[in-house]
C-alpha cells in the first residue's frame, strides 16, 4: 500500500524478469541495476522482496556491512562471488567491475537500497551500472491512508475512529512509522483494558511521537504552572487567529519529553509543499505566541520559549538566506549550496562568503522579521487579553484542553 509511483517503476523489471524474451526481441537492453531512493522506513527493502516474490526467480539477499571483512580483501572476493577506506574501495571497485562485466544476455540485475545516495560514488551511479533510481518517499494521505488499511486489518477498531482523521494527522509519517503507531495504539488500549482500540489511543500515540512522554511525576510549582499555562495559550490564541494555519487539536500543561512543561499539538491537514512568505510569517507568530503571553500578562520573560526563539530564528534566517524574501538585499541566496538529502541533517548556517558590511544587513533584516512579527502576535494576545486569561484558567484546572474545549472557551475570539 502506497508508494503507487515507486511500484509502477519497478512492475517493468518483474515483467523483464518474467519474459526477457519479449524485451530481447524489440532490442531492448537489460537493465543492470535498480537503485531504490528514499528516508528510511518508506518501504524500500519491503518493494525490493516483493519484486523477488512477483518475479519468481532466484534472489541473493545481501547487506552492505557483509562487504566489510575482518580480514582484507574478502568483500572484494564476496563481490566476485555473487557478481573512502581501503577495503570499502577495493570492494566498490570489484563491484564496478563485475557489473560492467554483466552479459547483457545473462538476465542478470542488482536490485540496491539506500537512504544516503549523495555519498555514493557517481561511477556507481552512471548508466550502464545503476541505469535506474527509484524514489520511494514518504506517502501523502491517500497512501498513508491504504498503508493504514492493510496495517488495521487484524486490529478490533472502536466506532469512534476514523483512518481518514488517523491518516491526517500523521503528516511525514513513513510507512513503519505508521505500522508502529498502529501497533501502539493497540498496546495502548491493552493497558486501558479496553476492548477495541479507540481513537484517543491512536491521538495518544502521535503525541507520543510530536511532543514526547508524559512525565506526570515532574512537578511544577504554581507560579511556573501558571506561565507555562499562559504561554500554551499564547501559541494556541495565536495560531487560532490567524488564517491558514495548522489546526490546534490539543492543548496540555503535562510536561513531556526531556525539557517540554507542556505543549500545543498543531497537525497539518493537507500535504504542503510550497509555503510563501506570508505562511512562514504565520509560523513564526505562533512560536512566539508563548513569550508574548509571558510579557503581555507577567510583565517579565522566562527561559521557556527558548525553543522557540530558536525555530523562528531558523525559520527567518531560511526566508533571507535561501529564499531571498528581503526586498533590501535583493532576489539572492546567500547560503551555498551544501550537499543534502532526503533526512540528512543540515550543517550549521555558515553559507557563502559574504561582506561584513552585507552580513550585518542580512542580521538585521532577520531581527526585523522576528521582531515585527513578535509585535503582531503580541498585539492579537492584547485585544484578546479575556480570552486567554480564561482559557488560561480553565487550562490550569483541567491540565489539558482538547479540539472541542478550544471551540468552546476562544468563542469571541477577535481574528486577525
């Protein structure tokens, strides 16, 4: 399930498979390898065992770390047998060789998976050796919904739960992410006792996942309860008056993971996969709806909202070094270009060599963005001051808040 684009690629090489003949008739040349591409957990080993079980014939299964011998010399004798440091080289090379050497009229194909295809060597990757690359990516909602299906099949489902809302929350889920979170939730209504697995279990499961573990034995005191309560509100009062924004689905003064004292579960609806300036603007008001909470009604800052001074910075630096969104310096990226792919982390922003004089310029057109944004949100928090004060209270007494208590209490919200 999913993964439709990837599996109409790859039922031309069980159909070569199955009938080379039909190819070698039309003078068709035979693929010699298939390099599948993607994160990891989307399916990619899954795809290349499936292609062995359609197209019954013989597979050698083999892992990359099988290559690499005590003793030197030996995967490069593995290499022949089945077809940057000294050995791994010598058994890329063997590698080379045997699959230059390949009879076109062997039928011979080498089926590969990797989630790190930048630091492959490119004479691996030429045609002729690896003629093909397979993108299996993480799926949208309609594949994350099949894969969700097939996953479900032996779990007792409640009435309540909906795979539809299921596949809509779990945006950037790969396909073991979502096995796991099935698996989970069934584990999940075990320990309730429950006798069919319920919605909440699946909603538990993606928090564990986004916001971490609940540590219901970390105890706050009143004064820290009550900023912590604020600042929630602040992002979610935020997030909830401005248009186009991810929906808050839940709000919690529950501390959770290592350092979080609570958290505001926003969950994306649709796949996006182009965001303008306005978007990111948006972004970055929500991340500091907490510190302008703190400052509109304690009069003083906390070192709570460190996270999120952190993201928003990044999120502002992105807009005036990669996407060029500062009318002053102009339509220019001034980061170089680094080599990055699919979960590769990224290096710290050092970028391109620029002036003094023009990296002062780009500091202070990220300070004006952060600033002239954290103005707004704390404007939207000022003229809706009632609202978050009690939500804020009702938030304190209840702990957590879920879609429906946010309707209720932010009715007479002033939107932006």
């Amino acid at each position: 399930a999913g993964g439709d684009e990837a599996k109409a690629e790859l039922v031309e090489i069980v159909d070569f498979l199955k009938n080379p003949q039909d190819y070698g008739r039309l003078g068709a040349r035979i693929p010699k390898g298939v390099l599948l591409v993607g994160p990891p957990g989307t399916g990619k080993t899954l795809l290349a065992k499936a292609v062995a079980g359609e197209a019954a014939v013989p597979f050698f299964s083999i892992s990359g770390s099988e290559f690499v011998e005590m003793f030197v010399g030996v995967g490069a004798g593995r290499t022949r047998g089945v077809g940057g440091h000294d050995e791994s080289e010598q058994t890329l090379n063997q590698l080379l060789t045997e699959m230059d050497g390949f009879d076109s009229s062997v039928g011979l194909i080498i089926l590969a998976a990797t989630n790190r295809p930048e630091i492959l060597d490119q004479a691996l990757l030429r045609a002729g050796r690896f003629d093909r690359q397979v993108l299996v990516d993480r799926p949208d909602k309609k594949g994350r919904l099949d894969i969700l299906k097939v996953h479900v099949k032996k779990v007792t489902l409640a009435q309540d739960v909906g795979l539809e809302q299921v596949a809509a929350l779990t945006t950037g889920f790969s396909g073991a992410d979502l096995a796991n979170r099935v698996n989970e939730a069934a584990l999940a209504a075990r320990r309730r006792r429950a006798s069919a697995v319920e919605l909440q279990d699946f909603t538990a499961t993606i928090e564990r996942i986004v916001a971490g573990l609940e540590k219901k034995s970390r105890v706050l005191n009143p004064k820290e309860r009550e900023t912590v309560a604020h600042h929630e509100m602040g992002h979610a009062l935020v997030a909830l008056a401005l248009p186009e924004t991810d929906p808050v689905h839940k709000i919690s003064i529950i501390p959770r993971g290592i350092g979080a004292l609570g958290y505001t579960l926003q969950r994306p609806t649709e796949d996006r996969f182009l965001m303008t300036r306005t978007d990111l603007e948006h972004k970055i008001a929500v991340l500091l709806g907490g510190r302008a909470a703190e400052k509109l009604v304690f009069g003083e800052l906390s070192t709570g909202a460190a996270d999120d001074l952190a993201r928003a910075t990044d999120i502002a630096r992105d807009m005036i070094t990669r996407f060029g969104m500062d009318e002053g310096l102009g339509y220019i990226a001034f980061e170089a270009q680094r080599p990055r792919f699919l979960d590769t982390p990224e290096l710290a922003h050092g970028g391109c060599r620029v002036a003094e004089s023009t990296q002062a310029r780009i500091d202070q057109a990220i300070r004006d963005i952060v600033m002239g944004v954290f103005e707004r949100a704390y404007r939207i928090l000022d003229i809706n001051r009632a609202v978050l004060e009690r939500c804020a209270r009702e938030l304190l007494a209840r702990e957590t808040l879920d879609e429906s208590d946010i309707r209720q209490l932010t009715q007479g919200l002033v939107r932006n």
